[in-house]
C-alpha cells in the first residue's frame, strides 16, 4: 500500500501550485509584458519613422533628379545654341575675309591693268619718239639740206598722231 500514498492527490497543494501560476503569472505580466510590449511598440514606431523618413528622401531625391534632368537639358540646349552662333559667326566671317580678299585681288588686277596701259602708253611714246628721232635723220641725209630739227619732230609727231588715230 505503500505505492497508493505515492500517488495520491493532494487538493491543497494542486491549490497552492495553481496559486503561485497565477501570482507567477500576474507578475510576469506586470514586470515583464508591459515592457516588453511597450518596448516593441516604441520600436515599432521607430522602424516606421525610418520608413517615413526614407520615403522622403527618396522623393527629395526623384525631385532633384527631375530638376537635374531639365538643367541637363537647359545646359544642352543652350550649348547646341552656343556651338550654332559659332559656326554661324565663322561662317559670316569666312565670307568677309572671302570677299575681302576678292576686293584686293580686284584692286591688285586693277593696278596691274592701269600698270600695264601705263607701260603701253610709255612704250608707244617711246617708239614715236625713236621713229621721230630715226626719220629726221633719214629725212635730213635725203635731202640733203638743213632743216630745223624742231619742226620736222613737230611734223612726224602730227604724222604719227594721225595714224595713231586711225589704227585705234
């Protein structure tokens, strides 16, 4: 019988046990799931704030690179503008040194011409004056006789003048 007291229910100790559960209980609740809870709540909030927080960089972030995009294209633009009035401004400035240099290749071709009608006239000057020369001595030795050198120069030069005239 000895195995019977062993086993037996004792009411006031299943009492007692399941007092101390619930002071045990009661008390875990106080000291230890009111904090906990309250600590999961504050982190809780705080990983929400980090949320928050990040949402908001990531739209300040988006805006900049919008803003960032049009001075891109701004900067684009006014260089594409930039790059245009250069090309414009060398190209009006090759004509000017082209029509500049047509202008003193013309003055020079006109120099030339003036130079040349001028060496023309002095060379045919020349030759009046070397056929006058020549044809008063020839004129002198057939006739034989004197004549004033002046008015047989003023007579050949008319002479001269006149075919001068017709051949032009």
């Amino acid at each position: 019988m000895q195995t019977l007291e062993i086993i037996s229910v004792n009411i006031w100790q299943i009492l007692i046990s399941l007092a101390n559960l619930v002071i045990l209980f009661l008390l875990m609740k106080k000291f230890l799931y009111k904090p906990v809870h309250k600590m999961l709540d504050e982190r809780q909030k705080a990983i929400d704030g980090q949320y928050k927080e990040a949402d908001e960089a990531k739209r300040i972030a988006n805006e900049e690179r919008e803003e960032w995009e049009q001075k891109m294209q701004s900067a684009n633009t006014e260089a594409n503008e930039i790059l245009q009035n250069a090309a414009d401004n060398a190209s009006r400035r090759g004509e000017a040194i082209i029509a500049d240099a047509k202008n003193k290749a013309d003055g020079i071709v006109r120099a030339a011409e003036s130079e040349a009608e001028l060496q023309r006239i002095k060379a045919a000057d020349d030759i009046k004056s070397d056929i006058v020369d020549i044809s008063a001595v020839l004129t002198e030795k057939l006739l034989s006789r004197e004549i004033n050198t002046d008015d047989h120069k003023a007579f050949i030069d008319s002479f001269i003048e006149d075919i001068g005239e017709g051949n032009e």
